[in-house]
C-alpha cells in the first residue's frame, strides 16, 4: 500500500505534469533518422523459426527505408496515402513502417493471421493504395483481390512472388539510399490501427505521430526507467498491436536502444531460449503466453540463464499465480500497462513512484485524465461500474495519446466522446478510494 508521501508525490506529479509537444514531429525521424549516422548503434537483432540470424543497425534499417521510399514515390504514393504492412515480426516490416510514414503516407499494419474476408475488409477500409505481404498472406490476398479497386500495387517480400507483384528485393535493390523526409506536424495523422483478427466490421482507429511521445511515460514507468546498461527488448506482440507498436518497438527506437524481433509462432520453450541466448533486459508478453511460460517451466532459473531485469504484461489481467511464479521464480515484479484498442499507455503501474494494487489496472500516468463516466459523461464516484474514459484534456493541454478518431466514422468518433471531452475506451472498470482502476469487462457486456 503506498504511503501518504508517496499518494502526495504521485499527486503532486500529476499537477505539476506538463506535455509541450513540438509542433512539427514525426515518428520515422524520431526513432530511426537520429539514430542512424551512428552505424554502430545496433537496433535490431533477428531470428526466425528456421534458425535464422541477421543483425541490423539503424544505419542499416534507414538505408533501407530511404530505398523503399523512393520506390514507393515512384510508384505515386503520396502523402496521405495509405499503405498496408502485413508482415510478422521481421526486418521488412519495421523497415516499411519507417519508410512510409517518413513520407508523410499513412502505415496501415495489419495482423499476419487473418483470414480473407477480415483482410478484404481492412484493406477496402482503409482505401489502402499499396500493399506490402510475404508469402503465406500472398495467396490470400489473390483470393479477394478483385474486392478492392483503391489497392493498385503489391510488393512481395520473401518468397512472395508472382503476376502483378512487386519483388521487395528486386525494386528495393536499384533504389537511392537517399531520401529527404516530409515535414509532418505532431497532430497529423500517422497510422490507421485495427483491432482483433476476427472478420467482422473492425473500425480503424487513427493515431497521430504525436501518439507516440504521450505513450513514452508509461513504457519509461512499465521497464523502471528504461534505458538501463545493457537493456534488450523483445515482446510477443504482433507490430500491427497497439501494445507491440506504441509499447514495444516504436518506444524502444525512440530511446535508440534495440530489440529482438522473432519470426515464427509463439511457443514457451523457444521464448525461454530466446531471453537466454539474446540476453533479454526487457520483455512484453501477454497474459496467456506468460502462464502458458509458467506451466511449461515451473522452475526457469534452474534450467536458464536469464537476465531478465523488467517484465510487463499487456490484455487481461494477470492471475495471481502467474504474478507470484515471475516475482519468485523469474526475480521480476510483472509491469501491466493499460493497452486498448484506441488508446494507449495511459494508466498502469510503476512500484517506483506509485504503488498500486495488484490485479488492478493501476493509476493514471502523469499527462491523463482518466476517470470512470456513465454514457452522458457524467464521472461516477468510488467502485461504481461504468465506462473507462480519457479526456481530451490534461492540465489544461491535449492529450497525445489519444485517437483522433474513427477513421471516415464521423457518426462513431462522435459516439465515442461524451460529455466534457471523455473519449469512451469501450471497457468497463470501477475506481477505488486510493485512486486505483479495475478491469470490470467490456461495455457490451454491461
């Protein structure tokens, strides 16, 4: 339980909490172009389910961006354009995910597992105008194809290849290293995110560049004051996630540090491999693979060499047991940083500076208003059941990490904001006295 100190220093910090954001910023600048005239900075180390290997520094990954860049102009992909990256964990996706938004285009990530009508529906959405696949979501893309007249180029990365498909390789190989970046304000839009894999109507969720820097305090809080000597990154997190994107590999490049990427389906006995032989710092997982991890090794340090300094967990709350095993087995007191499908990064925990209650959502980050509201906004009191919301507003100033709406859903982005500027989360959840939010389910559920 915190102590009054520390309730009036957490407090204090949430008064005294001021953004001053930029007015120009964008996000492929920010975690890739500054880093990159340095080319012994290693920002990403990769392995795949074959065995694998290759390592890449920033120098390598904005080389590259550049050269994708410049094909992706010359294939008249401007500014505004969406483009749509569905790719698993590997070097070309994060390298895409660089190069588009440099240009002031829009990144359309999508899952690596959907089927074709979740797929069909993403893409016809989102009016994408260029696709970029590997091979097991090539055939898929064939079957529907003929649904979506907006999509005008596919590049094939990997083994994907055929008519009308690009060779990633091939177009990326006589491009120019060199690119000049667009200049984009922090409130333009950056990427269009989709939740869940299911096949049904997904509203895209638009994110600015600046949602980015209103996530950095809760991946700072969730890895106790990451960077640290020595820190590595890896998370399970598919990069198309709001978790694996805005809590795993785009906060980590904007500190300049690297990160593990994996290719191939989770299972608990490589994830222990991997944290060995890379020597993993800091880790996202979801609930289910930690207590799929638990139940698969009970006892990890008498059988692993781990250097595990942070673990965090994004989804639904942990069980206790899955808390208790990583506190006395792993050495590690599990981070749960709120990640919706809209919103990101703005409540969870920090045992540094706020205590919170384990098995709760936590407490606000600094720069969040965050409270419980009915459907007219009104802000209900103490273990009353209703909608978790942000406001637009923190201290006077917008908050960053929030969506700036539904994308072409004026009706829904209006349906999510109630009241004095609360944008609804769509889950429920009640407030204690001491300030701490707890997961009550979804709204549909009420």
């Amino acid at each position: 339980m915190a102590s009054d100190n520390e309730t009036d220093d957490y407090h204090e910090l949430c008064r005294s909490f001021r953004w001053r954001l930029p007015e120009y910023f964008n996000i492929a600048g920010d975690v890739c172009g500054r880093w990159a005239g340095d080319r012994r900075r290693f920002a990403l180390y990769y392995e795949d389910a074959s065995g694998f290997t290759s390592a890449h520094s920033f120098w390598d990954i904005q080389r590259e961006a550049n050269r994708l860049s410049n094909v992706l102009a010359a294939l008249a992909t401007v500014a505004g354009d969406r483009v749509a990256i569905v790719l698993p964990q590997r070097p070309e996706a994060a390298i895409a995910l660089v190069a588009i938004l440099q240009m002031g285009a829009i990144a359309v990530p999508l899952a690596h597992r959907l089927g074709p009508d979740a797929l069909a529906h993403r893409l016809g959405d989102s009016a994408a105008y260029l696709a970029i696949v590997d091979e097991t979501m090539l055939p898929i893309l064939a079957q529907i194809r003929h649904r979506l007249p907006a999509l005008r180029h596919v590049v094939g990365v990997g083994a994907a290849v055929g008519k009308a498909v690009k060779p990633w390789g091939e177009v990326v190989e006589h491009a120019s290293p060199r690119y000049t970046p667009a200049i984009t304000a922090a409130g333009d839009a950056a990427l269009i995110l989709y939740s869940g894999t299911s096949s049904g109507r997904a509203p895209g969720v638009v994110m600015a560049h600046r949602t980015l820097l209103g996530n950095l305090d809760a991946y700072v809080s969730a890895h106790e004051g990451f960077p640290q000597a020595g820190d590595l990154f890896w998370s399970a997190l598919d990069w198309a996630d709001s978790g694996g994107l805005w809590q795993g590999l785009l906060a980590t490049w904007h500190f300049g540090q690297p990160l593990l990427a994996y290719n191939g389906p989770f299972d608990a006995g490589k994830a222990f491999v991997l944290l060995q032989r890379y020597a993993v710092q800091n880790c996202l997982l979801a609930p289910l693979a930690l207590q799929i991890m638990q139940q698969t090794l009970p006892e990890p340090r008498a059988t692993c060499d781990l250097d595990l300094r942070t673990l965090a967990s994004s989804g639904p709350p942990l069980a206790e047991s899955v808390r208790n095993w990583s506190q006395e087995k792993l050495g590690v007191t599990i981070s749960e940083p709120w990640c919706g499908s809209g919103t990101s990064g703005i409540l969870g925990h920090c045992a540094a500076r706020w205590p919170s209650s384990a098995g709760s959502l936590g407490r606000p980050y600094p720069g969040h208003r965050v409270a419980i509201v009915d459907r007219q906004g009104r802000v209900l009191g103490s273990d009353e059941v209703g909608e978790l919301a942000v406001n637009r507003q923190c201290n006077g100033e917008d908050d960053p990490a929030l969506l700036l709406g539904f994308w072409r859903s004026p009706a829904e982005t209006a349906a999510s904001l109630v009241g004095d500027g609360w944008v609804l989360t769509g889950d429920l959840a009640t407030v204690d006295a001491k300030g701490d939010f707890w997961h009550r389910g979804r709204a549909g559920d009420l």
